[in-house]
C-alpha cells in the first residue's frame, strides 16, 4: 500500500544541470516501494524511456512508474499501459495551423502519437529539440495530423513574450515551459488534470500528492497536491505558487519530497 503520491517534473527539477538524474535518486526510484512516483512532463513518452535508459533506469523493460507526458496530453499506468490521452478538435486545429502562418519568426514542433513535426526550423529551435531528445520530420504536415501538443521555439524572450500576448485570445491551454518555450495543450489539459485522472484510473485518488516542478506547466500539479515543492532558479511565478522552495543538488529531490510528506 503506497503512502502517497510523488509527482514531479524532469528537466530542471528531477536532472540536475548537466540533465543527469542525482545519484540519491536513482536509488530511491529503483528501491522504494511504499511511494508512488509519477514522472510529469513535456517531453513524449519515447524521450522520457531514453532519458531513464541513459541513466541505467529500467532498461530492458517496460517502465514500472506511471508517467504524464506532453504536459498532460497523454499519461500512462505502470508497464506503459496509456489511459488518459486529450487531442485538439479539428476547429482547435485550424486555429493553431492560422497562428502558425502569421509567425514563421518561431519554430513550431506538432507533436502526436506516431510522429512530430517542426514548422519553420531555426538555429535555436534544432538545438533545443537535440537538447531535450525530441525527435521529428520537417515534411510537410498532412492535413489530417492528430496532435495534442504545440511547442513554440524562440531564443529572444522579448520575441516570445511578444507572441505570447498575440494568442491570448486562442482558446487553448497555453504555459511556458521555459522563458524560451511556449506550449499549448487542448483546452482544459494540463498535467495537474492528467493527475487526477490518472490517479482515479489507477483506484489511488485517495492517496495525498506531493508535486515538484519549476515551470509554469507545472503549476497545476501544485493546485492539487498537499505541499508543493519549486526548486531553486525556477521561473519566479513558480516559487511564488509552491508552499516551499528546494535545493535538490547534494541529497537529491526525493528524499526531501519524502521527508516532508511524512511531516
């Protein structure tokens, strides 16, 4: 019987600056039993396997963790069983293909099950795809393309923050991943949602959630947990939305998450 539920963000919060998990979490996710651990990200569900397969997690089997990927688009029971997936309906669809048109200055990845696009390729885009190990065609994208994430690449922050007040109106879920990345979800989607519902799917809605992150995706997740954990540099909206702020190098983010709970 699990004692609570440990959701927490990757990049920037579960790895440390050279993106490699800390050593005192690796041994608590390949040891410890009596939490439920519940990676929850932007990247899609075949880089997180490569991240963990990187640093000698679980290779050579199916993930035994349960994971939230694209910011909530899609999330998965133990051994990679998918049971919650959102994706853009067609009018959604044709609104974001026409603010893709009118701002060829930002890089545009289109994310689905099967495959990813990238829509006017840059420099700074490329490099951030080849940094979180996102993969994708830059052919022309079918008309018929189910996705369920946009990810909007631009190395100028004033440029993105520009472009930012320019969709207020597009009626999506929008967050900033980063101060260079911007992402939009279906209305309503957000990783704080797939929680609930994935926790409801897996009989386990009655466990308290302790939930980690630095990005604004991430705030969600603190909407519906018990305590809530923002590392140290996070994007400052974000420590302002967490009841606590932590430092995860030296002992790891874990252990922290686990001693807290247990106050």
């Amino acid at each position: 019987m699990y004692k609570a539920i440990i959701c927490f963000d990757l990049d920037g919060t579960l790895l440390d600056e050279r993106e490699r998990i800390r050593k005192p979490d690796m041994e608590i996710l390949q040891n410890n039993r009596d939490y439920l651990f519940v990676p929850a990200t932007g990247r899609s569900y075949e880089s997180v396997k490569r991240l963990f397969h990187q640093n000698q997690l679980f290779v050579g089997q199916k993930l035994p963790l349960p994971l939230i990927t694209m910011n909530g688009a899609v999330a998965f029971a133990p051994q990679e069983e998918m049971v919650v997936e959102f994706l853009f309906t067609a009018a959604e669809k044709q609104q974001i293909r026409s603010v893709i048109e009118k701002n060829q200055h930002i890089s545009f990845l289109m994310q689905g099950h099967d495959n990813s696009y990238l829509l006017w390729p840059n420099e700074f885009g490329l490099g951030c795809l080849n940094r979180y190990d996102l993969h994708y065609t830059l052919d022309p994208m079918p008309e018929s393309f189910e996705f369920f994430k946009v990810m909007c690449f631009c190395g100028e922050p004033d440029v993105l923050h520009s472009f930012v007040n320019s969709v207020k109106e597009l009626p999506v879920e929008k967050a900033y991943g980063t101060p260079f990345i911007y992402e939009f979800t279906p209305p309503g989607v957000n990783k704080g949602r797939a929680l609930t519902a994935l926790a409801e799917s897996m009989n386990v809605s009655h466990l308290p959630i302790f939930a980690a992150g630095d990005g604004g995706n991430d705030v969600e997740t603190f909407r519906v947990a018990k305590r809530s954990f923002a590392p140290k540099g996070s994007l400052p909206f974000v420590l302002d939305a967490a009841d606590e702020v932590i430092e995860p190098d030296g002992v790891g983010l874990l252990s922290q998450m686990i001693e807290r709970s247990m106050n």
